[in-house]
C-alpha cells in the first residue's frame, strides 16, 4: 500500500488516502516519488474548468510534475535501471505525482543530473517547460528583442525572465511587493510594481508579451506591443479580433508534455538558472500546501517532499 493525495470530485477537498501501489505496465516505469510539484492547473483540474480539455477519472491523484527514483521496470522498458534519478511530468488526466509511487511512460522520463536536487527538479517540469514553449516554441524570440513577462515573480514567469535573459533579451517584468525584489534577483531589466503603476503607460514596442494573468491585464497587453510581435498567454486563449484590430499574433500555448523540451530546460537549471521556490513541505501538509496553491499568492514552486 502507499499514501496519495487523490481528489474524489470535482471541487472536492483533496485528501490522503492509503491505495495499492500500481504495477508498471509494459511501457511504464514504476517511480518512487522523492518530491512533487503543485500547479496552477492542479486546481483548474480540481475545479473542473479544464474538463473539457482534461477530463478527470475519480478517484483523481494530484499532481503532474514530479522527481524520484526508478522502483520498478515494465516487460519492455529498455535504457533504464533500479535506482536511476529521474524527473517527469505526467499527462494531466493521469496525475499521479503526489503520491508515493506513481506510474509513468518510459518515454516520459528524463534522467536526473547530479548536480540538482530532488526539490529543484519536482519544479521543473511544467513552469520552465510552459516559459520555455512560450518564449521560443510560440514566441521565436530572439537576442536584442524586448519582452514583457506578467507576474515575473511566478513559476513560470520566474524561468521566463531567467531564459530571455540567457538569450540576450531586454526583460521587463511586472510584480508587486516582495516579488518585486525577486524579479530584480533573477535578472529583469525593468520591474513594474503593477499595483502602484499602469503598464501600458511605461511600455511601448515590446515583441512579446507572455501573459500568465489573463483578463484586463491581458487585454490591456495588446496596447503595449510592435506591429507584428506576438502576445503569448497560458492562462487563457487571446481575442482574435483584438490581435488582427492591433496587429499583431496572439496565441494561447497549450503546454504538453515533451521528454526532449524537459531535458532541455533540465539542463538550463543544472546549468546555473534558478528554481524560484516558496515553500517545500511534507507530504502530511498536502491539504494545506494545495489550498496555498490555489490562494494565488504563491511566490515561485510550492514542493511537497514525499519520500519516507
């Protein structure tokens, strides 16, 4: 048996329940899970918003990002060994991550260097994963161009600044309180304190928004970039009418899994880019940390340690 943090419904308080540890299938590895990561789309799935797109099979575990250690091989698993460190994101409909074993396609899983912890890497996966999709995949950003990063104090706004700058980027960031001083640690050009000062009036020009608040802000985002740059938001699709009335592409990027992104951005964290963390805590806290993640207030990953 092992414990998991499994929703029994939609907008149902997720709970720590005990459930038979699941055999690997043939394609599967079975992973002990050292530590999991919570998302914002941990609690769009709970709340069912994102049924349409991700439809949940109850009961549900939480959690898609995730770090460990090889337990168990399926039949026809191949290049992998007991004991390998590993990190992986899970399909949202399977979840599985916060729990203390959980089932992943083998070709999912991305080997784990050294040189990062098991935390770190629990909070690669979908925020780097998502800025660096956004940025490069969506956006094509290149060197010497200028990008506006909303809630740069976030999980992925705090890799998106990191990797626009490692790109030769100009960055600007919008936070608000302590989040301002972080945005200046990870290396913002200009932080905008959007409680006290109008975006739109300070920025003019930019080739891209990336916009992971939506609403006014994202609408008010158009007004902010060049003919022909491109507003990229994760959070909600773009007015089409709205991007052709301005002149520019919007897009909304729709984050999937992909083993080669991951072990691309693996690589940019063990290279020196910085995990944004705001709390790690123990698995027995999930109900706390989960209503934490759903507050908005989060700064950075939450990371709950799930090793025994």
């Amino acid at each position: 048996m092992m414990k998991a943090f499994q929703l029994s419904g939609y907008e149902v308080d997720p709970a720590l329940v005990e459930v038979e540890t699941p055999p690997p299938g043939a394609t599967e590895v079975l992973v002990r899970v050292a530590c999991a990561a919570l998302n914002p789309l941990d609690v769009k799935l709970w709340s069912g918003a994102m049924h349409g797109y991700f439809p949940l099979t109850f009961p549900a575990t939480v959690g898609t990002d995730l770090s460990g250690t090889v337990e168990a091989l399926g039949a026809d698993v191949t290049g992998w060994t007991i004991g390998d460190r590993i990190v992986a994101r899970t399909a949202p409909t399977s979840g599985g991550a916060v729990a203390e074993f959980t089932l992943v396609p083998a070709d999912q899983l991305v080997k784990l260097p050294d040189a990062i912890g098991f935390e770190d890497a629990a909070g690669i996966p979908t925020a780097a994963g998502t800025a660096w999709q956004a940025l490069f995949e969506v956006a094509d950003l290149r060197a010497g161009q200028t990008v506006l990063i909303h809630a740069g104090a976030g999980g992925v706004g705090s890799f998106a600044i990191q990797f626009a700058r490692a790109a030769g980027a100009r960055v600007i960031a919008t936070a608000s309180e302590d989040g301002i001083a972080v945005v200046e640690r990870l290396g913002a050009d200009v932080v905008i304190d959007y409680r006290h000062e109008d975006f739109a009036a300070r920025v003019s020009d930019a080739d891209v928004v990336v916009d992971t608040v939506g609403g006014e802000t994202q609408v008010r985002s158009f007004d902010v970039l060049r003919a022909g740059g491109i507003l990229a938001s994760t959070v909600s699709p773009p007015d089409d009418a709205m991007a052709k009335a301005h002149s520019v592409r919007a897009t909304f990027v729709f984050h999937s899994s992909d083993a080669a992104r991951l072990a691309s951005v693996v690589d940019k964290v063990a290279g020196g880019v910085r995990v944004l963390m705001d709390r790690a805590v123990p698995l027995a806290d999930a109900s706390e940390a989960f209503a934490y993640q759903a507050s908005g207030r989060a700064r950075g990953k939450i990371i709950l340690r799930v090793a025994r």
